[in-house]
C-alpha cells in the first residue's frame, strides 16, 4: 500500500503510481511462465482478486459521486439495479441448461471490461509520466486487444459454465476457423504495437512503453500457451482487481476521511471474503439466490465503473483531474 507511505505532496507520488500499475498489469505474463496453480493457491489468488468489485461502494464515500448519481440517476441507479436483477432471474427463475446463455455474454463482458480498463490505466500513467495525452491510434490498439479478449472468454466459456452447454454450441465456437485466426490476429497485434513503440520512442518513455505494450497485450497470455483457463482468468481478474485498487488506493489521498473508508471498507470486505467467499453462506448457501447475488454485484460493478471512469465524458474527467490532480499538475 505504497500511497500511505507517500501522502502529502511527495514528488515521487507519480512516479510510485505508474511503478504500481506497470507491477500489477504484468501480472499475467508472470502467470504465463508458471504451471496451473493448486486449487488453493488459486481460490486465494481468485478472493483476493474478487474484493475489488464491491470495492465500488468505496466511491460513494466521494460526495462529487453521490451528486453525480443524484444528477443522473437512470446511469447510476437504475441500470446497475436493472442488471442485478437480471442476474437473480438468471440463476434463480432459468434452468440450469439455459444458463449457458448467461455466462456467454457475462464472460465476453468481463474481459472487454478488463481491456477498457486498460484505457485509463495507460492514460492516466502517460498523464504521471508528463507524456502528453494518449493518440487515437494508441486507444484503437488497446482496444484491438481487448476485442481479442473478449473472444478469448467467448472459446473459453464453456468450461466456466457447469459443463451445461447446448448440444449445438460446436457451430457457434467454430473452434477450427475462428480460434487460430484470432490467435493470429494476437500475434500480429504483437509485433505490431512493438514497431510502433520503436518507431514512436520519442513519446514512449520506458514506462509508457512497457504499460502501453502491457495494455495492448494484456490478453496474449490466453493465445500463448495451454493454461486451464479458470487460472488464466483468475490471473487476469487479479491484474484488474489490483489496478483498480490501486487506483482507489492513490485517490483515497486526497483526504483523511476517504482514507479512512477506503482502509475501512477494504478491511471489512477481506473480512466477508475470508470467511464466506463472495457473499455469506449463512445467508445464501449455495443456493440460485447464492450464485445469482454476487453475480448481480458484478454486473452492477461493470456498468457502474464503466460509466464513471471514462476521460471523454466532461464531468467525469473534471472529476478525475481534480481527484488525480498529482497526475496533472
């Protein structure tokens, strides 16, 4: 938790932040150079990963939050409760043989959402770095790569979905065309972001060329090698969670009460996840109600985030510079 140690006006509070987010969103190339994980090292890895979705109600602890979901309520209330409660249905009103048709588009969201991330996170390094703003060409790259993880969850989703999968899923995969080319397409958006880290090194300083050729990639580890695919998930979900955390984490400066919910809201949180997993057992079991309410966080998570970190909304990026000022004076 470097930003408790850097409070105040440190110099290298930057630096630190694009040292964190550089650190953090490698973290799958690490696991690409590992065996699976035992079950227990990465149910710990996957926890630990998790507590960052509920993590967003560390936000209302903002009051330019409350006042942005007072001003638009249909955004920041109503969808996120609209999708939970389709999660509920999901699970609870589907049977287990539909199901299939919730976790497809579940798993293709997460990891676009984890790509989009990376949008910001480059952004926000190249703004600490004082490298200019981030080209066109650039967020077209990362986001080229993160397309190629959403079809990385799309040929994966079967395994996470019980092994209830429809009978006539195999048209739908089309595992002999679609997958290598993708994986094609991935290596090529490879050698492609690195000619044009060489050819633009004027702009990349070594930090910004390793998290912009971390961002652009960040789904290579799926294509490069044969990793049980709930590991490499649980790997990119904590490379996400930990970003996001961090994040949180260099805002929580800005006063002593954010502070104060941040490390009190983490803690309670670790605290539920360390004894109950995602949500209580002894409230939900592992009933549908179980499965469908964390799942409902998570949906509400996703949209929730996706609408107040984003750089071209006016009010969100006032927001964010006057959060992250260290990042733009």
């Amino acid at each position: 938790m470097a930003y408790i140690a850097i409070r105040g006006e440190a110099p290298s509070t930057p630096a630190v932040f694009s040292a964190t987010l550089v650190a953090v969103t490698a973290l799958p190339f690490l696991m690409a150079l590992a065996p699976d994980l035992p079950p227990p090292a990465n149910a710990t890895i996957l926890a630990l990963a998790l507590i960052h979705v509920p993590m967003t109600l560390y936000l209302l602890s903002d009051a330019e939050i409350r006042r942005m979901m007072g001003r638009h309520p249909m955004r920041f209330i109503a969808v996120p409760v609209a999708l939970f409660a389709v999660s509920i249905f999901a699970f609870t009103g589907l049977p287990a043989e539909h199901q299939f048709w919730y976790w497809l588009p579940v798993a293709v969201w997460q990891n676009w959402h984890f790509g989009k991330q990376n949008v910001g996170i480059y952004s926000m390094v190249r703004a600490a770095q004082r490298a200019g703003s981030m080209l066109p060409v650039e967020r077209r790259l990362i986001v080229v790569g993160s397309i190629l993880g959403a079809l990385a969850a799309y040929f994966g989703c079967e395994k996470l979905s019980g092994g209830n999968v429809p009978k006539d899923i195999e048209l739908l995969w089309a595992p002999m065309v679609l997958r290598p080319v993708a994986a094609g397409a991935q290596f090529v958006l490879l050698f492609v972001s690195a000619f044009y880290v060489v050819r633009n090194r004027a702009r990349m300083m070594p930090t910004t060329a390793v998290i912009f050729m971390l961002s652009v990639n960040f789904f290579l580890p799926f294509y490069l090698i044969e990793l049980s695919l709930p590991n490499m998930f649980s790997m990119t979900l904590l490379a996400h969670g930990l970003q996001y955390l961090a994040v949180l984490g260099f805002h929580a400066r800005s006063s002593k009460w954010t502070l104060a919910a941040y490390l009190g809201i983490g803690l309670l949180l670790a605290e539920i996840y360390s004894l109950h997993f995602v949500v209580p057992s002894w409230v939900f079991g592992s009933s549908a109600l179980g499965n469908g309410v964390p799942m409902g966080i998570l949906l509400a998570h996703f949209w929730f985030d996706s609408m107040i970190w984003r750089f071209k909304d006016p009010e969100g990026k006032a927001w964010m510079k006057r959060r992250f000022a260290f990042l733009f004076d």
